[in-house]
C-alpha cells in the first residue's frame, strides 16, 4: 500500500468484502467490526453496532515501525 488512499480501501474491502487488512491492523478486532457492520446494517436486532472500547482502541492503534 502506498498512499492513504490505498490503505482507506483496503480497510473497506477488510471491512465489508472479506479483504485482507491492511498492515497494522488487528485481523481480530477487524473481523469484530465487520459483523457489527453486518448487524447495523441488516437491522441487527436492536443491536446500535458499536463496538467495545478495548475492540475500537485495538481497531484504530497502528503500530508504528
């Protein structure tokens, strides 16, 4: 991945088409964000789709080289 571009659509693809996430990102809390994406968007039963604190602070830390 070259640009932040790149990066933004590959955490999409990760996010939403089963991709490959990007350098730095956790497979684990990804994969917790896109099934509650998947809730959110099929209505989820009463579920807002948010995820934990711990899960959005490891989703969203890069590591640093």
């Amino acid at each position: 991945m070259t640009g932040l571009a790149d990066r933004q659509a590959a955490l999409v693809r990760a996010l939403v088409a089963s991709g490959e996430p990007p350098e730095g990102f956790d497979r684990d809390a990804l994969d917790a964000a896109s099934k509650a994406l998947l809730r959110k968007r099929s209505g989820g039963s009463g579920e807002s789709g948010e995820l934990p604190a711990r899960t959005r602070r490891r989703l969203f830390s890069l590591r640093r080289k």
